[in-house]
C-alpha cells in the first residue's frame, strides 16, 4: 500500500497565519500532498519574514485567506517534512530541514518518556514557529492525543483550559511564573536558567531545533539518544537529529551543539552555558547560566541576563541586566545574594536595571539590542 511520503516532494511550502486548528490542518494536508512546510512566525516584521522565506528557499506561501503565492525558492528532497528556522550563535536566521522520520522519532521518544496515553490532553500555547510549540503538535499527530490549540500564550486562558481538561502543557519559564501549576498533571519546560526548585510536575527539556527539541529530559537522554563530551562540548547522536540546515550537506552522525557541559557519575547531563558565554575574571570561569539560575530565585528579579563584559582589571567583569519586580534591588544586595549561594567570583561587579529582556523574533536574548538597552 502506498505512502503520500513515498511520492516525491517538490514544494516548500510557508504558511503564514495564525494558529489555529486551521493552520494545522493546512500542515497535514501539505504532508499529505508529500510537500514540507515551513511556518512562518507572526511577530515578525515583514522584512524579517521575506529574510526568513529567502533562507529557507520557500516556492509557495499560503495566507491567512488561503491564497497561495508562488515564491522563488528550490525544491525540497523527498522525505523532507519540516524547516524551522534558528538563528544559533551567529543571530543570522539558518533554516533547519526535518524529515518525517527525525519528527516520527522526536515525538515517539517524548511519549514514551512522559507516559503519555489516550487520556491525556494537552495545550498548544506557544509559537509552532519553533519546535517547542510544533513538537506539541506532531506528539498529538503521532499519539492520537486530544489537543486544545491557544494563538499564543495567555495564563488566564491557559489555567482556564486546564480546569476544562487539559492535562498537558508546554511552556518557557517566564510564562511557568504566571499560571499555578498545580492546575497541570506535566508541564514540559524549555529554555535555559532553570532554578534549582521546580514542581513535582514540572519535567525540563534539554534540546536544539536542530535535534527537533528537547532530547533530554531532567538530565536523562531519552531513548535512542546518545550523548557524549568531548573537549568540554556536548556532542549528540540521535534518531530526531535533522537531515541538512537547507541547501547544505547531510549532518554528520555526532552533532555539535556548541554548548558545554558534563556527565555526572550517574549519568546525568548537566549543561553549563554556551561556548562563546564564558566569563574569564580574574582567570576564574564564570558561567553565566548558573549566575542567572541564582539572581532568578531572588524575590526582587523578574528577569535577568548575565554576560561578561571587558574589563582592564579583570580581564572580564559579570554584568547582570535585571528586569526588576516592583522593588529595585541594589547591586550590593545582588552581590551578596550570589555570593553566598554560589562564590564571590560569580558575584556580578554591575548591574543595570531593564524595564525588559530583549529578544530576537527566535525568542534569543538580542545581544546588540541588550548592550544598548537604556538603564533604569
């Protein structure tokens, strides 16, 4: 018996509209068709939407009023389902081709993991743009899991769907910090700067667009994924690993994430920052993920970054942007803070209050937009 996905596919196609169950039945229908799809984020200025069709080569772009605009782009290879885009290290938008097995594999290896049955409901809050709110949709394509679909995230809308059945969450820890999570049986949650005391509910994913997602969950690979260390960077080979960034050769069997960290005895995978994050002070490292895990459990941040910046004496002194509550905290308050919890070289030398983090439309801290942000 034949497979839509054994025919050829030809067109990569962009679906610019909202989501909504619409928006995903237009993916399952381009799927269908054997075409891949790429979805286009709604927060983005036109100008960056035309950049993100041209790295991705889209050759067709579907509306929100169905109209279909044929597009100068190239053609996609057969078995190709998905292009994301992702802006790495570099801030530059890269497209990331997926195929129909590394999306099978991503989603079985996640249920199976979470235990995920036909009772279970889960919530689409956050943008299909990226893999986290996507890969909330291909677990329910995959799993026949019921899914309830939001435009995007609001905590009252989303608290108010958990008490009607929804069982089942993904989220980033800024929106965790605005509903009660006791109202969910899992919330999934992604991003970096986790604290130390999380819910009993609350499983944190480790992952890249480039491996569709989360591969490991509170630490530990999931099935099929193997990790390795090698010169102090996380190496992954897994299932879910995509095809190719578009137009560019087949990744290789070990991928490199970019990211440092370590394996503990038991097995678990701890991830210490970014390569290029690392803050040399006075010829001690500082990673700045585990400066901004601490300055989040300080009752006076909301928000924070924490980067190195040169310094003559130091070499590089810890610079922590803070997003404050409704109470200004002092630099010598945040010093301490940090001090005591973590060393005194991890205690930041300045501090610039914010009004807010900024980030690029992928949802990264926007470096040039951080440095230039006006203080408080």
């Amino acid at each position: 018996m034949s497979s839509p996905y054994d025919e050829v596919v030809l067109e990569l196609v962009a679906l610019d509209l909202p989501t909504s169950p619409r928006l995903f039945e237009l993916v399952v229908d381009q799927w269908d068709r054997g075409n891949a799809v790429m979805i286009l984020d709604q927060r983005l200025s036109d100008d960056l939407k035309r950049r993100h069709l041209e790295a991705a080569g889209a050759t067709q772009i579907i509306d929100r009023s169905g109209e279909t605009t044929l597009h100068t782009g190239f053609k996609v290879e057969q078995g190709d389902a998905l292009v994301v885009m992702t802006s790495g290290s570099t801030g530059e938008p890269r497209a990331v081709v997926h195929t129909h097995q590394t999306i099978a594999a991503s989603a079985a290896a996640s249920n199976e993991r979470l235990g995920t049955t036909g009772n279970d409901h889960w919530l689409l809050c956050l943008p299909p743009s990226h893999v986290g709110g996507m890969s909330v949709f291909t677990r329910c394509h995959h799993n026949s899991t019921r899914l309830t679909i939001h435009e995007s995230f609001d905590a009252e809308r989303a608290m108010d769907a958990a008490r009607h059945g929804v069982t089942h969450v993904s989220l980033v820890l800024t929106a965790l910090r605005r509903v009660d999570d006791s109202l969910f049986k899992l919330i999934l949650l992604g991003g970096s700067a986790m604290p130390d005391q999380l819910p009993p509910n609350v499983v944190t994913t480790y992952g890249l667009t480039e491996t569709m997602g989360g591969v490991v969950y509170d630490g530990r690979p999931l099935d099929g994924v193997q990790v390795r260390i090698v010169d102090g960077e996380i190496q992954l080979n897994t299932p879910m690993t995509m095809r190719c960034y578009r137009g560019g050769a087949e990744t290789p069997t070990w991928f490199n994430t970019g990211d440092l960290g370590h394996v503990t005895p038991d097995g678990r995978l701890v991830v210490e920052g970014r390569r290029g994050d690392l803050i040399v002070t006075g010829g001690e490292k500082v990673w700045p993920l585990s400066v901004e895990q601490v300055l989040l459990e300080h009752p006076a941040v909301q928000g924070c970054v924490v980067r190195g910046l040169p310094d003559e004496e130091w070499g590089a002194r810890v610079v922590a942007w803070i997003v404050p509550t409704t109470v200004d905290p002092s630099l010598d308050e945040l010093r301490e803070w940090v001090r005591t919890r973590l060393s005194p070289m991890h205690a930041p030398k300045e501090l610039r209050l914010i009004g807010e983090v900024p980030r690029t439309a992928l949802g990264k801290v926007d470096q040039p937009a951080l440095l230039a942000a006006a203080w408080r």
